[in-house]
C-alpha cells in the first residue's frame, strides 16, 4: 500500500572508534590510514562473512544489519578479537579500539536506511560497552545463550536516554594476555587459573600529597586492608609483596588481575593537605572492567594510628559486603547443572536474603545440596543454618520447634568445621536467640567480631541480641558501626529496624518511628517491619501513620498476629515484651 511504514526484526550492531576526536587531534593521516586498513583487512571482510549489510558509516561510527542475533555477535566478537591481535604492538595512545553495542528489535524501514527503537538501543549500548568490548540487550542473550559459548557478564539494568523501559545489558570482553612490557611477578609468563573461590588483589594506595613523608600512611593503610580482607575465609587474598609489586606503577588492573589470578582488584589513593585526609578507594570486577564500589572518605588528622584503624575497618568491611553481593549476583546465571559447593552457597544467599517462602525454600534445597557435596564446608552449614532459622523466625511452615533445632544444629556443625569462619559464629548464634539464649548468642557474636572486626553482620546481631538483653541503649553503637561498615547490605532493612526497637523501647517514638519507616522502604523488608512501625505509631497515638503500616501489613502478611512477633524476639524483661502486646492491640491485633 502506497505510503504505508515497512518494519521488519532485524539484529543491529553499532561500532564507534573510542578516542576517535583525540586520536585525529594527535595524528590524522596516521589515524585515517590505520582505519581503512583495519576497514580492508578485517571489518568488512567479517561483517561480509557473516551476511552483515553496512547501512551506514558516518566517521568514526558504523551501523550493520544482520538476519540473526547469533550472526550479528559472532562477528562482533570476531572483530574485536581481530582488533586485539593488531593493537598488540600499537602504542596505547594511538591504537585504534572500538567499543560495539548488540541489539535485537523491529526497525523502520526507509530505502536503504532502519531507524527506530531498535537502533536507538544499539546505539546506547555501544556507549555501554568497554573499550575492545561489546554490550548486548537483554533480548540478544535470550537469543544466543544456547547456540553461542561466550564468557558474558551481566551488568543489569540500565535506564538509557529516549528509551522509556530500562534496557538489561550484558558484556562481552576478550581475555588479554601478559604485556611483556609490563611489570609482573616472577613465573612462567601464562595467565594464573582463577582460585575456587573469590579472589582479590588490594593495589598499593597512591600517595597524591606531593609529600614523600605521607608514603608511609598510604603504604600502611593497603597493608592494614590486606590484612583485614586476608581474614575473610570465603576469599582468595594475594599477600602483601605480590600486591606491592605495582607500587608507583600505573598498570592496567585487567593486566594485573591476569598476573596475579585474580578477579577483583581493590585500588584507591591518599592525598593529605593541613590536617585532613582524603581516601578515595574503588573495587573493580577485573574479568568484565565493572566498578562494583566506589567511595570517598575524609577525615581530620589528630591520632593517625586511630584514623588508619578507622578507613581499614570502614574499607574492608564495605568491600566484604560488596563482593559478598557481586558474587551471589553473578552465580544466579549458571546452570543448575554446574553448580559446585560453593556456587550452591552463593545461590542459596541470594535466594535466603529475598526472605519470601518460596524462596527460603528453594535456599534450603541449594544448602542441602552444597551439604551432600562437602559436609565439612563450613559456608554450607552456616546457609544451612540460616535457612532453618528463616522458616523458623518468619513462620513458614507449621514444624517450628524442628526448624529451631535444625538451625541450632547446622550452626554448630558450621562452627565445628571452622571455628576460625565469623559467618559459623553467626549463624550460630542466630540459631541461639531464636530460643531465648542470649548469653550464648552474645558470646558467638563477639567471636565472629573478633575474627573479623569489619564483619557488619557480626555487629548488627550483637546489636539485635543486646536489645533483647534490655541493654538497648548499648545496642545503638554496633548497630551504628554496622551501617557504617555494610551501608548497602541486603540486611540493611534489618539493621534499621533493630534501631527503631531500641528507640522504642527507651519510648523514643519520634526517633522508632524515623528508623522503623526507613527499614521499611529498603528492598526485601519481610512482613516483620511494617508491623513493627505500626505498633510505634499506635503506641504514640499517631492514627494516619498507623493505618497506612496496616495496610502494607495485612497485603503482606493477612493472617498476621502477635504471636508471629513475640516467639521470634524472646525478650528477657517482660516490660519489654508488654510494650509491642499493647501496642498492637491498640492497632487491633489482641494476643
């Protein structure tokens, strides 16, 4: 019909020469003549191989049509890798790298030209990718995780410009080999096998003072990180001299990720001027060039022992938890079929930590498995344990006092496997409050906080268990360094809210309520924190804010009661436990 759109699916890819205005800048001709020879030689002879169509290039940017996703990214890939291999012996300032972005959708048809959302998305992709990398939409993986074996790493959902949905995006990077050029520890020269378990680099700490006396606060800080990390038991740390190889170098983390057979680099700087101090610190995934974490931290310069203590607990306990979250996020995309002990464990955490029913069960089947696979695997257990305890403490099922005793057991197993693991130390000790053994618990929390000082889930639960103890002004202070140390902890709902039970039991309800409200707008708060901010709005009297809590509890938890709450938090003064009884019934929930 005369006039009428013509749309067709087409695979998309976008390419852009990075650096391309720099690289013109500094050298044309040179620029010019390396691109139509990487054009000749390599670009479109793939792009032809693989039944690509140019539609258009427009300078340092290209845009090729294929009939299949698969197609469109076996020759992305192939020309990446192609574009490594003649880069090899290029200086880094004038090599020429692209970055491609990967899409699948319906185009608009004009002539020779596609427009449309479809293109749009390629496109934003491509600014997604690495330099030497590729970013392919969501709706490209679906298409080729069967056919194709390509190492992908998910990078999430990102919200892209003119594009009303977030886009789910996935990155593709070639493996680099060893730069003889550069600096690296004394071997055989071939790229170390990653460990069986999460493994770390801590990159010695720049000292941008432009003072040479300061080298020595920059130096201490990375030891003291290395030190605190190396105590962590779930993960692979490079020692010290390894690490300090870099020093005053300006090396490639990719590069020393490979040197060293690691994953995750941790690299940061110190600049001091008059008496105060500022550490930037970031965490980077070395395999897929993503930034986990990054922060800023400053501080004023009194006692400089204190200060270093201070940005070593903060650091390593903040990179414990990203790293913790980083890995259960990666797992969630393997195989069920490949799972080892420890992917088990990594999925059951993420499964546990959403603290639905479903879930919850679908965790303990993953615990169950790492279990048969290594009973002695101290992390096994220690899931095992939680999972037991959610049931238990969420009322999941109708076996409670089974759920107690399972949990009580696999935390001891857990600690008898290695009682050097905090996390057999808490899991323990959780498994304890669930029965009113709060001297016992207390003392599991303070040994999982002696192993590891920056252990944010060690001092939240000393917290938990000092409120129910009647000590809740002295449970403020662990529950502070908690947030401090884990502030975007998947457990940080719970750390708030244990706040808010303190508060409300010194009757501060301004400050119950604040914390209380908070908890409940963290992702993944269970039924527990809105009915514990509705009894701190009903004991104070405030009626509008009590019946928007109830709303959100009775779509939550409909059949909700007291006694849900109460067998969970075993309060040893019975003035305590009257406070939430009175509360509630006055929000009409009656015992």
């Amino acid at each position: 019909m005369v006039g009428q759109t013509q749309r067709r699916l087409a695979a998309i890819v976008l390419a852009d020469v990075v650096g391309y205005s720099r690289l013109i800048g500094a050298d044309e001709t040179g620029t010019l003549d390396a691109m139509r020879a990487h054009r000749d030689i390599l670009w479109d002879p793939t792009i032809q191989k693989y039944g690509g169509r140019i539609v258009n290039r427009a300078g340092d940017s290209a845009l090729v049509e294929f009939g299949s996703a698969v197609a469109a990214l076996e020759s992305s890939v192939e020309i990446q890798k192609g574009m490594t291999e003649r880069n090899a012996d290029v200086p880094e300032d004038k090599r020429v790298e692209l970055r491609i972005g990967v899409n699948i959708g319906e185009v608009v048809v004009d002539g020779e030209e596609i427009y449309g959302d479809g293109v749009n998305i390629a496109a934003r992709l491509q600014t997604l990718a690495q330099p030497g990398g590729i970013a392919l939409s969501g709706n490209v993986y679906e298409n080729i995780v069967n056919r194709l074996n390509l190492p992908l790493t998910d990078a999430g959902e990102h919200s892209v410009k003119n594009i009303s949905r977030p886009v789910h995006v996935w990155r593709w990077r070639p493996r680099l080999n060893p730069e003889p050029a550069a600096p690296s520890p004394p071997g055989d020269g071939a790229p170390l096998a990653l460990p069986d378990k999460p493994s770390i680099a801590v990159l010695p700490f720049d000292n941008m003072s432009g003072d040479p006396e300061q080298e020595y606060f920059a130096d201490g800080l990375t030891e003291d990180i290395i030190t605190s990390l190396s105590r962590l038991r779930w993960l692979f740390v490079i020692a010290r001299n390894s690490s300090f190889h870099y020093k005053n170098t300006a090396p490639d983390v990719r590069q020393v990720a490979e040197d060293l057979g690691v994953r995750y680099v941790l690299k940061g700087s110190v600049r001091k001027a008059s008496n105060r101090v500022r550490v930037n610190a970031q965490l980077i995934d070395a395999v897929s060039g993503r930034h986990i974490w990054a922060d800023r931290f400053d501080r004023e310069l009194t006692d400089i022992f204190d200060l270093q203590d201070e940005l070593t607990l903060t650091i390593a306990g903040q990179v414990d938890s990203e790293l913790a979250q980083s890995e259960r996020d990666e797992v969630r995309i393997k195989p069920a079929a490949h799972l080892n002990v420890w992917d088990c464990c990594k999925r059951g955490m993420w499964h546990a930590y959403l603290f639905t029913e479903k879930d919850n069960a679908e965790a303990l089947r993953l615990f169950e498995r790492a279990v048969r696979l290594n009973p002695d695997f101290a992390p096994a257990q220690a899931g095992l344990s939680l999972a037991h305890f959610t049931n238990a403490f969420l009322g999941f099922g109708d076996r409670r006092d089974v759920e107690i005793a399972a949990a009580k057991e696999a935390g001891r197993l857990s600690v008898r496997s290695d009682d050097r693991d905090p996390q057999s130390h808490w899991a323990l000790g959780r498994a304890h409050l669930l029965c009113g053994e709060i001297d016992q618990a207390i003392a599991e929390f303070e040994s999982a906080i002696k192993l590891n000082p920056s252990y944010a889930l060690g001092h939240y639960n000393l917290g938990w268990a000092l409120n129910l103890d009647g000590q809740a002004a002295a449970a403020l202070e662990p529950l502070d360094l908690a947030l401090r140390l884990s502030p975007r902890d998947p457990l940080a709902y719970a750390f708030m809210i244990v706040k808010c039970q303190c508060y409300f039991q010194l009757r501060d309800f301004e400050a119950a309520w604040q914390w209380g409200e908070q908890a409940n707008r963290q992702p993944n708060a269970h039924y527990l924190i809105p009915a514990l901010a509705m009894a701190v709005a009903a004991a104070e009297g405030w009626t509008k804010r009590m019946e928007a809590m109830k709303a959100q509890l009775r779509q939550r938890k409909p059949d909700f009661r007291p006694e849900l709450y109460l067998q969970s938090h075993m309060y040893k003064q019975q003035q305590h436990r009257q406070y939430y009884l009175d509360a509630f019934a006055i929000a009409g929930y009656a015992e």
